[in-house]
C-alpha cells in the first residue's frame, strides 16, 4: 500500500528574468544551482531576458565613466563592490569589478540566450553561466561579437549559425517584447524566478528560501493544486 503522505515526483519550471551584467543575478544562478540540489526536485530552468540599461550604445560605453555617472563617486561605487564580493566569494563567484573595462548594452548577448534555448535548456544554462564568468570574473567584452560567438562554441551551439544570425535583426523584436512582457507582468528588478511561469521568488534569495518554495510548488503540482498558468 502507497504512503498517503508521500508526494509523487513531479519536475517543474523555473523562468529567470536576468540580466548578465547583474551582478545579483550571477550569485542568483549559484544559489539557484544548490536550491534545486537541495529540494530534490526536477526543474527545467529556462532564461528570459532583461535590460538593466537599454539606452547603452549598441557598441558600449566605458564603465568607469558610467558608473560614475550611475552612482556618483568613487566611494559609492566601492561600497557597492565591497558589499557584494563577499556574498559573491560565499558562492565561489571571484567577482572582478576592476577589469570590466566596458558597460556593454546586452540585447546580442540576450538574442543569442534566446537561441540557445532552442537548442535546449542544457546549452542555453551553459550559455548563461559563460557568459556571467567572462564578464564578472574575466572583465570580457560581452557586447562584443566575437566574444559572443566564441561563448556560444563554447556551450555547444553551431558557431557559423551564429556568426551568421547576429549582424542580423533576427529576434531583436522578440526580445525586446519579451522584456516589456516582464515589465507588464511587474517585474522591475532582477533576477526574478517566476515558478511554474507564475509564481515570483524576487531578487538573490537564500539558497533555503528558492528550496522550499520549489518543494512547496512541486508539491502542490503534485497534488493538482496549482492554479493553470496565462
């Protein structure tokens, strides 16, 4: 006889509204990661795109100077740094703010995410994570489009159909729509984790607070108990 209590497996969906210059976004990934590890349960992750700054140049503008401009002197931007790379270290993140020497803006970097998930969701979490390391760890220039093919061999998508596709207008328009869709939706800061593409876990939470609320989800799609998504 089955155990009344017990909850049958039952994978879920996780939709994370990020930014790759989102510092906050990068430690969300990582205590994402150890969430799902710890509440055991199956979850296709899939990202959707969001644009701290759209008004960047398509070819970037310097960081120091934008920064500067963002925040208003050193000092503030010092603090900001020293507030986060501790809570970067704590998830093995080696942020390194110093070497970013561009603000790139990131609608390529996010057109080309977006084609990584058609490959599938493997590729496009590959992406993302190479994509978080070369620009906070590396200092990469990830508005750059060489460095945008190359991430993309690295992950496991067809290089040439890149090269080909970014010069291009492909998915701009989708992008940018999918973005305003989040902004309806009511998201205005990221990273944003929408379960089961409705229920939102906002900012870098506790690796304990994504786990339960994945157990909590899980558990209610499990019993039929989730309200139907759109």
């Amino acid at each position: 006889m089955s155990d009344p209590n017990a909850v049958s497996p039952v994978s879920i969906s996780i939709d994370v509204v990020s930014d790759v210059v989102c510092p906050w976004c990068f430690i969300g990934q990582k205590r994402l990661d150890k969430a799902i590890a710890a509440a055991e349960v199956a979850v296709e992750v899939r990202w959707r795109p969001f644009q701290l700054d759209p008004t960047i140049p398509p070819e970037g503008t310097d960081r120091h100077a934008y920064m500067l401009g963002k925040f208003g002197s050193e000092e503030r931007i010092r603090e900001i740094h020293g507030r986060i790379e501790p809570l970067g270290a704590a998830e093995g993140i080696a942020f390194a703010f110093d070497a970013i020497a561009r603000s790139p803006n990131t609608l390529d970097a996010h057109r080309i995410i977006r084609w990584a998930g058609a490959v599938d969701a493997g590729v496009q979490n590959r992406l993302v994570r190479h994509l978080f390391r070369l620009y906070f760890e590396q200092g990469a220039e990830i508005g750059d489009a060489t460095v945008l093919i190359s991430a993309a061999r690295e992950a496991g998508m067809d290089a040439a159909v890149v090269e080909t596709l970014l010069p291009t207008d492909a998915d701009r328009d989708t992008v940018k729509a999918e973005i305003e869709t989040a902004q309806r939706m009511g998201v205005t800061g990221v990273p944003c984790f929408l379960l089961e593409g409705k229920y939102a876990v906002v900012g870098a939470q506790a690796v304990e607070t994504l786990a339960e609320a994945i157990r909590q989800i899980a558990a209610a799609k499990a019993k039929g108990e989730l309200e139907t998504a759109g």
